[in-house]
C-alpha cells in the first residue's frame, strides 16, 4: 500500500494553534487505499498546544504575539522531508492556507483573513525536493487514481 504523509489536523489530532482540528471527511475511504502518516509540521518544530497563530511575512514567520518563529517552522520542513525520505513517500496531504502546510494559498501576514497566492514554509520545502503536494480538495483526485 503506498504511503502518503498527511497533515495531523486533517486525521482529527488537534493539533492545530487553537487545539482543535480539521477532519476530512475522505478519511475512511483515503484509508482504504493508503497508509497514511500524520504529521503536524508545527508542533514536531517545537511549537506548543494552543499555540500562538502565526503567518508568513517577508520570507519569515511571525506569530501573533509578534514573535520570529520561523526556526520552529523550518525545523518542522526539514523533519517532513526526512519522514518521506526514510518511508520512501512521494506524496503529501496538507491543509491548505496555513503556513505550514499551504500548497496555493496562505494568509497575507498582516493577521486580517486576507488570503493571497502563496505555499506554506513545509509545502514550499517539500515540492522544492520533488515531493508531490496536495491540498484536502484534492484528495478525490488521489482517490481516483
Ligand atoms: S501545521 Fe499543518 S498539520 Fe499542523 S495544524 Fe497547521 S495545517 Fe495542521
């Protein structure tokens, strides 16, 4: 069965900054044809539960509360890839607008909800090494595959 790593929150770990999650629905029947391997970029960086909300600015990653956490984020990167590198995974689930793990969209930095073009610091990292990237409205496309 291939494996394909997978934002934590989309499981259902509450691992997201608030302590909640973002189940998908397509879980189940994802299950069926993969294994998949829950990873949470943030809190594997280093970040706690609840965490301060953070979001990209100018190459950097900022919270809430104004602190540079972008060390945290890119620990969070570098141990997603090397996930994918030892379990031989060439493709990932991730949730899209964070800052993690956005594939098309994150928020603009200025804490607002306004959404602009762009990846989060994990998603950016790992299609820079030829990893597949998908976000929770694709997962159709990889069950029909
Ligand atoms: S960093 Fe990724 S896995 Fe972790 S809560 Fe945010 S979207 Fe979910």
């Amino acid at each position: 069965m291939e494996r394909i790593l997978i934002s934590a929150c989309l499981v259902g770990d509450n691992v997201k900054y608030n302590g909640g999650n973002n189940k998908s629905p397509l879980i189940e029947k994802l299950l069926e044809k993969y294994e998949l391997i829950p990873f949470c970029p943030e809190v594997e960086g280093g970040l706690r539960i609840p965490r301060s909300p953070s979001e990209r600015k100018d190459g950097r990653v900022i919270n809430q509360a104004g602190d540079d956490v972008t060390t945290a984020f890119e620990r969070g990167a570098e141990l997603a890839f090397n996930i994918c590198l030892f379990l031989k995974i060439k493709k990932v689930i991730l949730k899209e607008r964070s800052p993690s793990c956005g594939s098309k969209e994150i928020y603009d930095g200025s804490f607002s909800s306004r959404v602009i073009p762009g990846m989060g610091v994990t998603a950016e990292y790992l299609k820079e090494k030829g990893i597949e990237v998908y976000n929770e409205d694709e997962i159709d496309s990889l069950l029909n595959d």
